[in-house]
C-alpha cells in the first residue's frame, strides 16, 4: 500500500486539476469578500470572517470540489490508458482506489492550509479587526481539519460512482446536492450532529462561543465513523477489475445496391 500511495503523490505532479482546487478555495474567500459588501448590519472580524469561509466551503464549494478531483484522479487511468498495465502487476482495483483514496485525504488537507492562506491574506486586505496570532492558529485549525472532515462525508459518494464507468461526473452532481443539503439540515440541531456534511462542523466546534448552537459531539463523531465505514466497504465489494466503459458496436454499412 505504501508504495501504491508514494506513486499516487508522484503522479501528482501531472495532474492540472489540483489547481482547479486552488481556484475553488480561492473562489470560497472571494464569494466570503463579496458578502461583506451587505448592507445587512453585520460587524465584521477576522473570527467572523473565518465562520464565513467554512460555511461556504461545506455549503458549496468543497464537496464539489474534492468529489470533482477525487473522481478525475480515479477516472484517470483509464483515459490514460495505463490502467490495463497497472493490473498486470498484478494490483487489485480495490487496492488501488485506497490508495487513490488516501491520497485524496492529504489534498484535502493540502486544499484546506491553501483556503486558510487566502483567508488570512484576505482579512488583511480587508482590514478587519481581530486578527491575532490564537485567532490565525484557530482558524487554520478549524479550516484545514473541516477540510478534512468534509471529505470523509464525500466519501461514500466518491467510493461508489467509483464503482461505475466515467462515474465521476455524477458523483460531483451528488456531492453538490449532498453539501448543498447542509444549509437546510443546520436548521435543526438533532440532523445537523446526524447530517455527515454538518456533523463536519460540530467536531471542529463551529461557533462554539454561540449560546444558541449546541453541538453533540459523540453523535457528530459516530455520523463521520458511520460515512467513513460506508465507504470502506464499497470499497471493499468492489470487483478485483475497473469497471470499464461499454464501447458501442459500430453499425455494418449497408452495401449499396445496383451498380
């Protein structure tokens, strides 16, 4: 596995896509920049500022965005053509989507220190008060590990359309909804501990100073342990070989009649 996972981080380097990633976060702290144009009374701070750069990362940005790169990284042996030299190995496809799989863990991590950059830039061209040393460290802390958290929601819808041919496509679609899905179950407090995207938030503590948000941790903690094993065992009842996309039978051309 080890030697899987060195390749993977390799491969990296070829890969365009992670730099959509790096646009997408950037994309988060510019939507966050453009909300503080609304006149709506709100008092501006880095903490505040931070609060609002996590809630669109889950709402919108991140689920989209890993499920997209985790689908290309997987979906990209094939288009290579390079995946019927890796089975020869011989390697089983489950293996090499854990290794996959894993490697997309550290993006996420990668992709959250990266969204925690832009925020702190971000906040310092802004101008708004409270950025301080704790309050940096805090929200570096809070970002890269929602990052994290996050991915291991996606999980399961990034294991399964891993299943199918050119898969990947529908699994950004479900990933969009399935994050999208977390503005409403934040409505209420029991779904959002049971709703794996918001559960995401009540482990890294999501406005804990508030009176008004509770968040239980051990059912926040089991819904992430709950997605995670859903995951590993579509991973696990994968066939040994990819799937492969059914090619089309070409029609015969009718032979033309007379002279």
């Amino acid at each position: 596995m080890l030697p899987m996972i060195r390749t993977e981080i390799w491969k990296l380097k070829r890969y365009h896509m992670i730099w959509a990633g790096i646009l997408l976060m950037l994309l988060s702290v510019l939507l966050t920049v453009f909300s503080t144009t609304a006149l709506d009374g709100s008092v501006w701070t880095f903490p505040f500022f931070t609060e609002q750069v996590i809630k669109n990362n889950v709402t919108m940005i991140f689920p989209v965005c890993i499920a997209l790169i985790a689908g290309y990284i997987i979906a990209r042996e094939g288009k290579d053509d390079t995946l019927k030299s890796i089975v020869t190995v011989p390697v089983a496809y489950r293996s090499l989507l854990w290794g996959k799989l894993f490697v997309c863990a550290l993006l996420s991590l990668l992709f959250g220190l990266v969204s925690a950059v832009f925020t702190v830039i971000a906040n310092v061209l802004m101008g708004f008060p409270g950025l301080s040393l704790p309050s940096v460290w805090q929200a570096f802390l809070q970002i890269v590990l929602n990052c994290l958290f996050l991915y291991i929601a996606i999980m399961p819808v990034i294991a399964i359309t891993a299943r199918m041919a050119n898969g990947h496509m529908i699994g950004t679609i479900i990933a969009f909804v399935y994050g999208y899905g977390g503005m409403f179950a934040a409505g209420n407090t029991v779904v959002a501990d049971i709703y794996p995207v918001t559960a995401s938030l009540g482990l890294i503590n999501y406005r804990g100073y508030d009176e008004g948000v509770h968040w239980n941790i051990p059912v926040c903690f089991f819904s992430m342990l709950a997605t995670f094993l859903i995951a590993a065992a579509a991973v696990f009842t994968t066939k040994e070989s990819a799937p492969v996309k059914a090619s089309k039978k070409q029609k015969k051309a009718a032979a033309k009649k007379g002279w």
